[in-house]
C-alpha cells in the first residue's frame, strides 16, 4: 500500500474521531485493504495515536493560524485534514511539504471547493512556525 492510500484511511479516521469524539478501532480494520502492509499499518497506528496524544496542542495550532475561525465552526472535513497534517508536520520527520502537498489533494477529493487554499494557508503558517523554531 502506498503512503498516500494509508494517509487517506488515517483522515478518515480522524474525521470519524472529529465527528464521533473518538477513535475506532473496528473502522480502522475495515479500512486497511488486505494488500497493507506492515509499514502502513503502523504508520495509521502511530498517527491516529499521536492525534489523540496530542491532540490540545494540534487544536492550539490550528486556532492559532486559523484567524477569524473558531475551532468548532471549521468544516469538519478541514478540521480532520488539519489535525493529520498538523499532526505529521510538527511531530514526524515526514517532509513537511510532502504532507502539505498531499493534504492539499485529498482535501480536492473530500472537501468544498475552496477548502485546499484555506488548509494551504494554515498549513504554511505551520511549516513556517516549525522551520524557523
């Protein structure tokens, strides 16, 4: 399985938490095709286990750069695609413009018109925050 495919079950999974307030493991198996493979498997794991973590901060971040936008009013599709993208841009050592540039499609393909340019534009308030200390 392609890292793309898993970072698309993983926003699925976090936007079952944003609308349900919780993770579920049964729509995890469910979602993992039978051809993934071990690397894709922790890599969903080890993000929806580090959303839950740190979830308060990623919160933080998104209201921080998501100016005249409170965090419960955001479309919850976006507010998934933050959370994952935050989430891998701040605490793995995947590239952040890599996870920018792939949130950004898949926002195309789940979300409203204009949600990408509104994702981008937080997102690189995030990079920026996160390469300059």
């Amino acid at each position: 399985m392609k890292r793309r495919a898993a970072r698309e079950i993983a926003f699925k999974l976090t936007y079952e938490m944003v609308m349900t307030g919780q993770f579920n493991a049964e729509t995890r198996d469910e979602l993992m095709a039978e051809d993934a493979d071990c690397d894709s498997i922790n890599y969903v794991n080890d993000i929806v286990g580090g959303i839950t973590v740190h979830l308060d901060d990623l919160k933080a971040t998104i209201v921080k750069y998501a100016k005249g936008y409170e965090y419960d009013r955001i479309y919850k599709t976006d507010l998934a695609l933050l959370l994952l993208s935050c989430y891998e841009i701040k605490y793995t050592d995947t590239p952040p413009a890599v996870v920018a540039n792939e949130t950004v499609e898949i926002a195309k393909t789940y979300s409203d018109v204009k949600s990408h340019a509104f994702i981008n534009g937080i997102l690189a308030s995030v990079i920026k925050e996160v390469t300059n200390g």
